[in-house]
C-alpha cells in the first residue's frame, strides 16, 4: 500500500497520544470541508482520502484498541458524510465541533 504520509505510517504515528492522532484527522477534516467550501472538490478529496489514512491508522495503533468501536463508527460516519448520501445526517459544523475537543486535548498534552 502506498501512503501519502509515509513517515507516519512507518512507526512515527504510533508514537503520537491517542489526541494528537485524533486532532491531526480533524485537522485534514477540516482543510475538507474548507476546500469543498471553496468549491474545489479535487483538494477536498484529498484531503479527505488524507484523513481517512490517518484514521486507518489510529484504528490500527494497539494503544487504541479500547477505542476501536467509536474509531470505527467515526469512520463510518464521516465516508457516509462525505462520500455517500449522508444518512447519519451529519454536517461540516458537527465534525468540526467533534474534532475540537481532540486538538485542545492535543495542545494541552503537549
């Protein structure tokens, strides 16, 4: 498999607090819902295909594996959003507000 973030995947990421993994998706999340604001659905995919390894990788990280339900609903969820016809009716504002608390946690590990 070939990773957009090739340092991340090959141990660094496992490295990162379970927040700082968090906040960083919801720092991808959020460069897609900025791209799709400004109608550039090209940027917006990337960065959401972006988001989605970094999930993958949270996902595989043992460190989580308390997580793992709400790991993969939040992944199912957002693919849902942002790739199918949002049944979970979810908007760019929630994802924002969920991703939130994980980057102040973030920031206050650090």
């Amino acid at each position: 498999m070939t990773y957009q973030h090739r340092e991340l995947a090959a141990g660094r990421w496992n490295q990162l607090s379970f927040f700082e993994q968090m906040a960083n998706v919801g720092t991808e999340i959020g460069r897609t819902i900025t791209w799709k604001a400004k109608n550039r659905p090209d940027y917006s995919w990337r960065a959401f295909e972006r988001a989605l390894e970094l999930l993958d990788l949270t996902i595989r990280d043992a460190k989580n594996g308390k997580r793992l339900r709400e790991l993969l609903r939040v992944r199912e969820a957002l693919a849902d959003h942002f790739a199918f016809d949002n049944s979970y009716q979810s908007s760019d504002g929630s994802w924002q507000r969920y991703f939130c608390p994980f980057q102040i946690a973030a920031r206050a590990d650090r």
